[in-house]
C-alpha cells in the first residue's frame, strides 16, 4: 500500500527571534515494514542531517536571521508492507526501553490499574497487552483539550480522558511496571475508520523476539496504515519537533498532517 503524506508545522511570533534551534524528526526511516518511495523536507534554512542514538534520521535546523515565523514541511510517498508483523530489535538492546522517564512513571493509581492485568500478561503477553489497550482506552476515551502536550502519565491518567500521546505514555508505564520493554512511536495514520488526526503516536513491547505495536487510540494493533517517523523511550525521543530560542515573545504553533492513498484522503 502506497501512502502519500503532506505535513506542516507553523510557528508564529509576536516578536522577532534572534536565533532559534530545532531538532527535526520529520523524515520515516526503512524498516522491514516500510519504503521510502520519495521523501522531502521544505525549511526556511539549511540543515546538517544526523542520526539520532535510536537509530531515527534527524535534521538539526539553525536559523540566525531575525524573523516572526518559521514553517516547517514535509512530503512525500512511502510504501506499507503488512505482511510481516513487529519490527526486530534494532540498534538498542531492548531491555533499555524497561527504564522509566518521567513522563512514564508509574504512581498508585496507574500501578492498581495494572496489577490485575499481571498474571495474563505473563502467560500471554500479546493478548494480555491487548487487553491492557482495551481497559485503558475505557479508562481514559479519547478526548482532545484536556491534556497539555508535558502531561505526564500519572497527570493524564488522573484527568482520565486524553489523546494519543497520552495514551502511548501510560501504556509505557503500564507494560514496564510489568517487565516488558516498551517504547513511544511517533509517525502517520492512514485509516477511512479512524477519527484521530493523521499525525499519530502508538506503543510498541518487545514480545517474543519482536516489536509489536499497540495503537491504544484506536484500539487496535499498529500494523495498518502506520507510518514510523522516529521512537524513543517518551515523546520527548520521539516528537517531530523540539527546539529552542532566543526572543520572540509569544508564540502560536499550528499543525497539520494529511495522508493519502489512492481511494482515500484522511486529514
């Protein structure tokens, strides 16, 4: 399945910036699962490409004339291979993803939620995880404006509704509390069922001797129109852009993300 995919981020300020870094993770990798057909970045400057100690392609974008906006766009065609489920290990042994940060962490309320879990997800750990997915969804229904993109697991956990992002975050706490490696996955959706953005997050754990993926926001596995742009241990490893800068003053993001193929437009 070809996927074709149109994202842009804009930043606007009320004051001119001075310098402004960013660290970009806007371009999807080859994996066993996808192809990179074509792929470009549009940036208002030039950036030094590099390798993230993930293993994500990464750009470094520096800009040191004075200016009020920055926009930031990708595009480009990749092809989805279904047919083999989870991804290999990959550059990072993956007992490293068994570490908390803190935007995993586990607090009373996610640890009661998950101990009963414990005995199934032991003996069955695929089918246990998915029904962690599906009690966590219940527990906490998708719902945007309620959480703030530095919430924590146990912020979000607590304000019991959320978006992917969130979702991802306490699934990672959750499956770790547990033992089972579990990292944060930032990409695209391509799906006519889905009512979530096309600018996605998701969890894979290491079960068996693959990464499988959990999209907790839709309940389903993340083998179907998910496109991977980077993971990490947490959103902060993992998010499209993060950056940094010198004035400004206020500042207004927009964000928007569209996938396409040859029969359907999700936006």
């Amino acid at each position: 399945m070809k996927l074709h995919v149109f994202h842009e981020t804009s930043y606007r300020y009320d004051q001119l910036i001075r310098r402004s870094i960013q660290m970009l993770r806007m371009t999807p990798p080859k994996t066993q699962r996808q192809h990179i057909v074509y792929w470009q970045l549009d940036l208002p400057g030039k950036a030094t490409a590099w390798t993230d100690a993930f293993g994500n392609p990464c750009h470094c974008l520096v800009l040191e004339n004075p200016r009020q906006d920055i926009v930031l766009r990708a595009r480009g065609t990749v092809e989805l291979n279904n047919a083999d489920q989870g991804e290999p290990e990959g550059l990072v042994p993956h007992t490293v993803f068994l570490r908390p940060t803190k935007l995993t962490s586990v607090d009373t309320a996610i640890a009661n939620f998950i101990e009963p879990f414990r005995a199934t997800v032991k003996s069955r750990p695929y089918m246990g995880l998915h029904d962690v997915m599906l009690a966590l969804l219940e527990r906490m229904p998708y719902e945007t404006g309620i959480t703030h993109v530095g919430d924590s697991a146990s912020q979000s956990f607590a304000k019991g509704k959320g978006v992917c992002q969130d979702h991802t975050h306490v699934f990672l706490a959750c499956a770790r509390y547990l033992g089972l490696p579990a990292r944060y996955v930032s990409g695209y959706l391509h799906s006519a069922q889905n009512e979530q953005v096309a600018s996605h997050a998701w969890a894979e754990a290491w079960v068996g001797n693959r990464w499988i993926g959990y999209d907790v926001s839709n309940s389903t596995d993340a083998d179907q129109g998910h496109i991977r742009l980077a993971h990490g241990l947490d959103y902060e490893d993992a998010s499209p852009v993060r950056g940094v800068r010198i004035g400004g003053g206020s500042e207004t993001m927009h964000s928007y993300a569209k996938v396409e193929s040859g029969h359907h437009t999700q936006q």
